[in-house]
C-alpha cells in the first residue's frame, strides 16, 4: 500500500474524534508535531480504504491470522483470533524518553531489591521493609537464600504494566519479572501493522523494535561467558495461554522451543535430548514459575520443570533469565513500598510513581483502606485467591454490595496482612476504530526493558497496547473484549531501519536446521502420519461418491465394488472390525461417519484435531503459510446430502494437496523435515497394505475382481500408468505388482519403504563403529524382501506379514529417537497404528 504524507488534514477521520474528547486522550493531549503525525497517519489509512475505517481494520485482521497470531483466556479449551486494533498508538520521542528513564531505574531498582532479599536482607534487618512481604509470599524462594548468579545480574528481562493519567504523567501499575508476556505480541502486532500499512510506519518516522531483540539477544549470550553460547526459551508446553506468543519469539529469534521433559541434567549442566543424543544448553530463558523448575527442589507436583535443574544453574552450569525467585517482587504488597525503597537504594525519588498502594498487613494501612473502601480497590496481596474475592484482580469498593462489603472486611480485619488497598486510575484514552468508528478506548501500555551485552539496559521503543473494554483496571494480558495495538514512538526525522534480529559479530557458516530435539521429531513424525491418514480417508470418501454404483443404498460389503468399498470405509474408521452401528448404515452414512466422526481415530475430524496437536508444539517450526493452511477449520458438512459430501471432500483433496506442495518446496532438507517425511511414507505404506489385503482378494465371488482392482489403483494413483502399460483390463498380478512392488511408482509400496530407508541413513546416527542403528537395519531388512518379492508371492497372508513388520518399524523409531510417553500416550498412539 502507498501512501500519501501530503494530504490534507481535512480528510482526516480525527477531525470529528478531536471534538469529543477532553483531556487526558493521547491524540489530545499530543504536541503540535505528534499530532500532526496522528493526522498524517489517520489521513493515510483514510485515503488506502476510501474513507471507510471498517475495510482498515478488517486488513489488519487478515494480516493479524496470517501471521497466525492467537491467545487463549483462562477456561478456554480452543484459541481466539488476535484482536488488534488498525489504529496505533502514537507517543512523541520526548515524552517516551522520559518513560525510558523510568523503565531503567525501575529495573534497575528491582535488581537491587532481589540482590537484597536473596542476599544480606539488610531492607527488612533495618525495618525498611516488614519481613512478612517476602516470606508471606508463596512466590518467595527459600532456596534460592544466599545463591546468586554468578554475572551478578538477577533480572535480564523486566516488563512493566504502565498507565497514563489525565495530566499525561505515566505510573506504574504492576512489575513483571517473571515472564515478559506481551513481548512476542508486541513483535507480531508491529509486523501484522507494517504488512497492512505499508509506508505509513516510515512516513511516521517510528522506532524499529529489531534493534532492541538484538540487544536483548547479545545481553542473554554474554551471560554465558562462552563463545556461541545455546539458549533455549523453556515453555510450559502448548496449552499455556501465551504459548502462541513464545513461538513467535523463539521463532523470530532464533531459539530452541522446549518444555521441560526436553531436557536433563548431567554433572550439574543442562542438555536437551535431541536426534543426535544429548546438546548443551547454555541459558535458559525460562516462562514457567520457579517452583516449577525442579520437582526435586521445590513443588515435588510439578511435571514441567527438570530434575536437579537446582543444582544446575546453583553451579554456575546453566544462566536463567531471569533470575529463580525474582517473582517475589511482583506481588502487590512490594508495590506499596517501592517508593521508599527507590529512595533508600538508588538515591533518588521514582521517575515513575507507583500506583499508590497501601499493604494492610500493618495497622495504620490497614485502617486507611478500611475507611476509604469507597474510593480505593481491595486487591490480594500476593496474588493468590483470599476470603471475599472472587477475582485475584482489584475490585473496586463501590462495587460491592452489603453483604460482600462486611464478608470482606471480616476478612480484611482477621488476616490483614493478605489484603491490599489501591488507587483507582483514571486512564488516558486513545483513538480506536471500533464498530466503523473512531472512538476513545481507556488504555494500558506494557513497556519490556533488557540486559545489553555490558551490563547495561536497553528499552524497547514502544510495547505492548490494551485497549480496555471497560475502565476497570486490567488485572491479565488481555481480557474478554479487550483489543490490542501498536505502540509507535515517533521521531522528528527518519529513523535507520533494522531488518531483522543482528548478532554482534558475523557467525561462521552454518548449513541445516539447527537442532533437533526428540519431542519436536516425535510430533513431525506424529503430524505427518496423522496428515497422511486424514487424507487416505478422504481419498476413499471421495472415489465412493463419486461413484454412482453406490448410491444411498445400505451397506452390503458383498453386493458390488462400491460396496466392497464402502466396507473398506467402515474398517478404516471403525478399526479392525466393523462396529454394529456402522453395518446398520447406508453408503452416504458411512461416509458422513468418516468424515466427521470425532471419537474413533479414523475418522477425519478426529485425524485433523490431532494433526492440530502435534502441530501445536510445532509452530515455531512451520512458515506463517504453512500454519494458516494448518489452523483452517474443517468446511461444514452437510451428512443429509452426498454432492455437498462429496464437494467437501474435494475441498480437503485440495487442503491436502496444499500443504504437501509447501512440505515439498518451502522445508530445507533438514532432519526435520525428514521425521515428516518418514511418518507419512510409514502411514502411506501401511494404508497401502490395509487396502491391498481388502481389494486384491477374490474372495467375493458376486463381485467383479477388476473393479475392486480399479479401485485400489485409483486410491494409489496408479490408474493412468496402469492404463498405459497394459491393454486390458485391471488383472490380480499386475496391480499387486503396480502398487505393491514397482519401485518406480511414488505411489507404490516398496516405494514407501525404500524413502523410509534413506531418511532413516541421513539422520545423525549414535554409534561410533558406522553399524546401521536398529529403525535402519529393520527398513533396510523389509525393502529386501519386497525388492526380492513377485506379484504373486503378495498374497493377502503375506501384505498382512509386511504391515506387522511396518508397525515393528514405527516402535523401533519411536525407541530410538523419541522421548518415551506414559502408558496413557502409548496406549492412544497404538489405537492409532
């Protein structure tokens, strides 16, 4: 898109907005030369849409699920589409210089605080700071008394919830850090807004946020004091809310994805299993809690976190940004001090006030908010769920009805110290396309701060933007209802572009994919098998009705081909035997049960959710092309009408046919790709010898054999070049020996098994003496056998002999190269197999 930085401010849509608001709106507000940039920007985005806000926005929607963005809120099962506004925030250099200085004594402050508690205590030894705000905390880690990191630096990464006032003075809301969430959103909203605005971030003149991944980047890897240093972002695994968001910045970045049972600890130093056996891991930018971290040292429940994982970075093996137990100064009750403590460690009042925060735990606090319940928030004070609130978020005094208001205060009064009281903020509002309109939203802003290589910090210039559907104070990321935007820091003259994340000094030449680990190849092999099954279903769908032999007749497995097909259907779906329900229904509802079934693992919703999964874990691997092909929903179908079946069927024939053409053209020829590869030519095999045991059999005298073989070579693909070696029609021997034995045929059995044997010879071997490890001696020991073998020897005895020892195959990967599951994920997968 173009745009035009000449045109009139009349065409701007802000010339209305101006004349509803009052003070404390951040176009309002603004000086002269911002609000001119506002104007220009408004103007742009009038001119690209023909003056309709609506098209803008709807652009930046598309833009926003292209590049695959999502969140999850607390309860939800399926993930939302990412609500971001078309229209930025936009804040002049030098009110966000101001803003940047107090970000940096903010951290800076933290890091003092968190080198006290863990250290002399002298804060609570001289009475500056009551004792029960960090060991009444559950966030406070005991373990962690008296270790430090070994650079000295407890907090790398540091975020900070900001509001702004009427009068344009920002404060602080809350601290973060522990995890930097907003970060990657902040990342994706910036290139969602740069894809669908074209030259209007230029013609601002806004800050670039590359430079600040960098820097941030060089500041984790100078921790580890070791040249090329591996860092790895530890996630709690697919179904954490933000999982999207730490995909997104391990893939921007550049670091391994990996959970907890990813990794070991070997003689006090961190490794991730991989295909090629254990890698060290230098740092570790960890988003789980630190009692997680280490069943063995803190909550024995945890399943996320690593055995010994303690001793590890308490040894100097391993860097952890940030620092274990720095989360104790998140909580509510440290907020009320921090004013005093600015002064009391730095030297100097804050740059950016608090929110004024009183912590009941002492007496004349408590009282203050007692008596002012009707102009203050009651909030708990260290972020667990207490007596009288519902929420873990503030609730506002007028809000609560009698009965609430004394079981609160009851409360209040037995265990002051849980509770604290706050300043309700008015917030600032901004421009926001809402409903076709511009309108003021109330906002938060969520600024990231970072360790540079020296030591020092470095801010991001601008950060994560909420816009609030209500004036309550935000209490998570986002909210039901709550929009995202951008956040542009303007200059007054062009700023230097970074195009993507720099390193500090140019790295030696690297070919491959970088890493492996055995969880990631486990749900390549798992996606490609369960892709690979979900469109062998739909091909059988397919040919069935679109063959008029069958009909809407009922189910006769011995009637005709079609029915013979059908049969072929109900066994995929059902497994090994058809369940009575099935037999009972007709040809056109065997298909719809196929389709849509959600239960049995043949059915192909229940294939696709599964191959959704795996690809979950996944995302940080797969292009934003290859994602928004996987994340599309199943068209509807309509199980009342063949035809709209069968157009169904065909619209996933394409579906497939897609993602096959980016795994073919897109993948580097990495080890990744080849677990993909191996999973599908495995499940290709094995569905292969299903459908040639069913319809290479005469055992159904009434039916025509060449009809069922013209079948099987129409699920193979193997029609055409049937048709051009042989004059006649479909005969036993030659189709065995098409679809079983040629080795020419991509389509063909041996053809599966001799791609499975050469990705096998390629992946990264553990022995030391070139002996063929035991997945590529078996592959290489069952090509043998159907290279030696006849047409006629495939009888339906032998392809049965061929499928067990495909499936021996698929456990000899999985041993070898996979972590290895409970029973329960053990017990699913062999349903599947």
């Amino acid at each position: 898109m173009v745009t035009r930085p000449d045109l009139a401010p009349s065409a701007d849509w802000l010339d209305g907005y101006a004349a509803e608001v009052t003070r404390g709106d951040l176009f309002a507000d603004a000086s002269r030369p911002v609000a001119e940039v506002w104007r220009r920007v408004a103007a742009g985005l009038a001119a690209a849409t023909d003056g309709d806000p609506s098209a803008i926005q709807d652009a930046t929607a598309r833009n926003a699920a292209d590049l695959g963005l999502a969140f999850r809120l607390t309860g939800d099962e399926d993930e939302r589409a990412w609500p971001l506004n078309a229209m930025p925030l936009i804040v002049g250099a030098q009110e966000w210089a101001q803003v940047e200085r107090g970000l940096i004594q903010r951290a800076e402050l933290m890091e003092s605080i968190a080198a006290d508690i863990y250290g002399p205590q002298t804060l609570v030894a001289q009475g500056h700071l009551p004792a029960a705000v960090v060991a009444g905390s559950p966030f406070f880690a005991r373990r962690m008394m008296g270790r430090s990191p070994e650079n000295g630096c407890f907090v790398h990464v540091y975020a900070a919830d900001l509001a702004r006032g009427p009068r344009g003075q920002w404060r602080v809301l809350q601290d973060r850090v522990r995890v930097a969430g907003g970060m990657g959103y902040a990342l994706e909203n910036r290139l969602a807004m740069s894809r669908a605005m074209g030259n209007l971030l230029a013609d601002a003149h806004a800050r670039r946020l590359a430079e600040f991944f960098s820097t941030m980047v060089e500041g984790m890897a100078a921790a580890c004091r070791r040249e090329n240093p591996r860092i790895a972002l530890m996630t709690p695994g697919r179904f954490n809310q933000t999982y999207a968001e730490q995909a997104h910045l391990a893939r921007y970045l550049g670091l391994p994805l990996v959970e907890g049972r990813d990794l070991t600890v070997l003689d006090e130093k961190l490794y991730v299993g991989t295909i090629a056996g254990p890698k060290r891991v230098d740092a570790v930018w960890r988003w789980i809690d630190t009692t997680a971290l280490d069943p063995l040292s803190f909550d024995a429940k945890s399943q996320l976190g690593v055995a010994n994982l303690f001793d590890a970075w308490a040894g100097g093996g391993v860097e952890m940004v940030n620092w274990p137990g720095v989360e104790v100064l998140e909580s509510p009750a440290f907020a009320a001090f921090m004013p005093r403590l600015c002064r009391i460690l730095l030297g100097e009042a804050p740059i950016l006030p608090t929110i004024a925060t009183w912590w009941c735990g002492q007496a004349a606090e408590s009282s203050t908010v007692a008596a002012r319940l009707d102009e203050l928030a009651l909030l708990s004070a260290f972020g667990t769920a207490v007596p009288g609130l519902e929420s873990r978020g503030p609730v506002a005094g007028t809000d609560l009805d009698p009965r609430r208001r004394a079981a609160l205060l009851d409360a209040l009064w037995r265990r002051p110290m849980d509770y604290c009281g706050q300043e309700i903020v008015r917030l600032s509002t901004t421009p926001a396309i809402i409903d076709g309109r511009i309108v003021p939203r109330p906002f938060t802003v969520r600024a990231f701060v970072a360790r540079t290589a020296d030591g020092g910090w470095t801010v991001m210039p601008g950060g994560f933007a909420r816009l609030s559907s209500s004036t309550a104070l935000p209490t998570s990321l986002m909210g039901d209802g709550d929009l995202s935007a951008d956040l542009w820091v303007v200059e007054d003259r062009p700023v230097q572009q970074h195009a993507a994340v720099r390193t500090a000094a140019e790295p030696p030449i690297s070919r491959g994919g970088g890493i492996l680990a055995s969880q990631a190849a486990d749900n390549l092999f798992w996606f490609g098998r369960y892709n690979e099954r979900a469109e062998t279903m739909v091909r059988v769908v397919r040919a069935i009705l679109a063959n008029p032999a069958d009909g809407d007749g009922a189910l006769d497995p011995q009637a005709d081909a079609g029915g013979a097909f059908a049969h072929l259907v109900a066994l995929l779906v059902d497994g090994d035997a058809i369940a009575p329900e099935t037999a009972k229904l007709s040809v056109a509802g065997i298909c719809a049960r196929a389709l849509t079934e959600t239960r049995l693992p043949g059915g192909v919703a229940a294939l696709m959710r599964r191959r959704q999964q795996a690809g979950m874990a996944l995302r940080e691997r797969f292009a934003r092309d290859f994602w928004r092909i996987v994340s599309r929903p199943m068209p509807s179908i309509n199980v009342d009408r063949p035809q709209s079946m069968l157009s169904s069927a065909r619209w996933l024939t394409e579906h497939f046919s897609a993602l096959a053409g980016l795994i073919s053209e897109n993948m580097v020829r990495s080890a990744a790709w080849r677990f993909l590869e191996i999973g599908q030519r495995l499940e290709r095999a094995q569905a292969i010898c299903r459908m040639a045991r069913r319809l290479t059999t005469q055992s159904a005298p009434d039916t025509p054999p060449d009809a069922e073989l013209g079948l099987l070579l129409d699920l193979c693909d193997s029609q055409i070049i049937y048709r051009s070696r042989y004059l006649t029609r479909p005969a036993l021997n030659p189709v065995r020996d098409l679809v079983l034995l040629d080795p020419d045929n991509p389509r063909a059995l041996v053809y599966q098994v001799a791609q499975i044997a050469q990705h096998l010879a390629q992946l990264p071997p553990l022995r030391d003496d070139n002996i063929a490890e035991p997945p590529l001696r078996a592959a290489r020991a069952l090509l043998g056998e159907l290279q030696a073998a006849l047409a006629a020897e495939m009888t339906s005895a032998r392809v049965a002999k061929v499928e067990a020892q495909l499936l021996a195959l698929s456990d000899a990967i999985s041993d070898r190269y996979f972590l290895q599951f409970d029973n329960e994920d053990a017990e699913r997968r062999t349903r599947l197999l």
